[in-house]
C-alpha cells in the first residue's frame, strides 16, 4: 500500500489532500510511524523521532496513530488479496506476497492479475497500491518499491539481472549500515560489484549470510509464498512524554504494560513461554532482557512479576527511561491447558483463570479503561 497510515487519513478527511500528513502522534517524544509522499520530500520518513519531524516539516499535519482503523482498512485489502489466489503471505498490515502461479487460467497472466488488483483496491477501498511482478519474492519486493505511488513494475524472469545489477547494494534486505561499511571497503557498491566477488571471500567476511548476498545479488531466492504464518510475537510500548528516573514510577508503568499485553493475548486465546523487556534510555541507547518460563502464560500479574525480574538487569532507576516494552514469544496457537504438577495449587490457578476471564468480559463491553490494577488509578 502507498503511505498507508497517512493514505487513510486523507480517505477519512479529504482535507488533508495534498498536505503532509504524518502519523506517529501530536507529542514531539514519540516516532513516525509512516509519512505521507508530501511530508517525504521534506526529509520526514518512518521512525524518524517527531522533534525531528517537527524541524522538518513544521507546517506538517501530525496525528496520532489510529490502529482499529488501519486494520479494518487492511483487512478489505487482504479479502481483495484473496479473491484472486489462497497464496497470500502477510508481511505487515499493508504489504504482502501473493503467488498467482495457478490463478493464471482465471484471471490472465501476472501482469494483468496485478493490474486488476490495483484497479479492485482503488474502486473499493480508495486508496491506491503498488505492485511488483517478478519470478522472485526478493525481485518482487524490490519491484513493488520502484514506482511509488500507484506503480506497478514488471521484470520478466530473462531481465532479472539487466534489473537488479545497477541498483545501489542498501536495496538489498538484511544489509543495514554496517555491512554496507563492510562491502564498500571491498569496493561494493551496487548489485553487479556484489555478484562479482569470490563467495569463499563473502563467507570469510559475513559467515552464512556471505552466500546468502551473493544468491540475492543476482536475483536467486527459492523462498516460496507461504500464506498465513503465525505471529512470533504480541506485546506493547510506549514511550512516554517525559523521562522517569524513579524506578516506583518505571515499575507502575510496567504495570500497565503487562495488564495490556496480557488482555491482548488472551484475546487471541494464545499464551507464551519468553517475556521480553525492551528499555530505552534518554539517550536512545536500547537494551533488552529476556526469560523463559516453565509454563506459557497469558497471566498479567505474572509477566508482570517477570518483568519486574528483567528490569533489576538493567539500569532503570539509574538513568532516565524514554521508552518501556514488553512482548511475549513462543506462542501457542490457540492457548491449551497444560498438565499440572501433581503438587500445583490447581485451586489457586483456577481462581487466576476465572478471574482473568471475568476481567476480560467487563473491558470486552466496556472498554479498555474500564478495569485495571488498583495501583494504577492512585497518583
């Protein structure tokens, strides 16, 4: 999707046409989440920090980030998706793969399947897409990146190095800053310099991930369109409108965190194994933390007791606290009762059930703010 945050803002509110929208929040301590094309040429791009935005774009529209929207948006864009091929891979709310490979003797060739998509999201939804045709996921992706907004690129399976070789090497995925650093000294530049060094010399360099580069470099990506995966992760965070030094205040907000991650994985009927504490420090150093349980869990006053664990391993209450997270990995779909030790307190886990499941119901008709922890309503 073209500046899909932004995008529906302007389909919401016609009056921000032509002005640079950009979504993230109205408080100058947060990110951009995602910048219009009008913002863009001011130098505003996506996780960029708002001040910075702010000094970039002064006369920019900021708004806060309307996520039960945005998902209501995509999920049209995804049922337009599937309409046309079962192969759809996921890889954000508003971008996916699509293998239309058996969808031809319907719908046309490639290319004319990708234009009548285009055409079906424009009529139903108002928001334009762009899309990249090719024999590869990775060529693909590059592709669909070309022409922005509304474009559409085509690179037939006989073009796909006369594409790739003159393209500047950071278009290629999983090469950040660093390994670009590193390829420049051994004078790579573009995907053809790429191609043309010695693996053995890549594999010496970057391990594993040496080979890896040279097959992208020239357009080689066996990877099939796997539809559906499983989310690796649910969590929240948030980084607040000024720095806590007091660690009584960091734990409260921790709090809040854990009650809002774990209403939202018992939404999803899922529990996890590994809590994951992200802290971010005022000098946006970023640390994090990590444990295992014995059990999976989608209890809030345990990731909560978790939490508290991981947060005595890093410098919380030492030095100012930007932003706090919390997520839980190794998720099972859906959340099932685990056997108990012959010795566990199964009345007391009940009770914890039970009572999670009431608590859920009164948020269900209510809302999120309508019960919580009691520490978080005192001052």
């Amino acid at each position: 999707m073209d500046a899909f945050y932004p995008a529906v803002e302007v389909l919401d509110n016609p009056a921000l046409k032509g002005r640079p929208v950009i979504v993230g929040g109205t408080s100058k301590r947060g990110v951009v989440s995602s910048a219009s094309y009008e913002a863009r040429k001011f130098g505003v791009h996506s996780a960029q920090p708002i001040a910075k935005a702010v000094r970039l774009c002064p006369d920019g529209i900021f708004l806060p980030v309307r996520m039960k929207r945005y998902k209501e948006i995509s999920e049209q864009v995804f049922e337009i998706f599937r309409r046309f091929t079962p192969l759809v891979e996921p890889l954000s709310i508003d971008e996916a793969f699509l293998d239309v490979t058996g969808s031809t003797h319907l719908f046309g060739d490639p290319v004319e399947i990708a234009k009548k998509i285009k055409q079906t999201i424009v009529r139903e939804t108002g928001l334009t897409v762009s899309a990249g045709v090719a024999p590869s996921k990775f060529v693909a992706k590059i592709a669909s990146d070309m022409e922005k907004p509304d474009g559409l690129t085509v690179v037939p399976p006989d073009r796909v190095r006369e594409f790739l070789d003159p393209l500047p090497i950071k278009k290629m995925w999983g090469v950040g800053k660093a390994t670009q650093e590193s390829l420049r000294r051994l004078n790579v530049k573009t995907f053809r310099d790429l191609s043309r060094v010695p693996v053995k010399l890549l594999e010496r360099r970057f391990g594993k991930h040496g080979m890896k580069m040279h097959l992208l470099s020239m357009g080689i990506d066996e990877r099939a369109v796997v539809p559906d995966q499983d989310v690796k992760s649910i969590g929240h965070e948030e980084t607040f409108s000024h720095d806590i030094s007091d660690i009584g205040a960091v734990k409260k907000k921790l709090l809040s965190l854990a009650d809002r991650v774990a209403r939202r994985v018992r939404r999803k009927k899922i529990t996890g194994r590994t809590l994951t504490l992200k802290v971010k420090y005022d000098d946006f150093v970023q640390v994090t933390r990590s444990a295992t349980l014995p059990k999976p869990t989608d209890d809030g006053p345990e990731i909560y007791s978790i939490a508290c664990g991981l947060l005595e391993k890093t410098d919380a209450g030492k030095r100012p606290v930007r932003l706090l997270g919390i997520s839980l990995s190794k998720l099972n779909f859906p959340a099932s009762e685990n056997q108990l030790a012959l010795f566990d307190r199964k009345d007391s886990s009940q009770k914890r059930k039970k009572l999670n499941v009431a608590l859920d119901s009164v948020v269900e008709k209510h809302g999120d703010k309508s019960i919580g922890p009691g520490t978080l309503l005192t001052g």
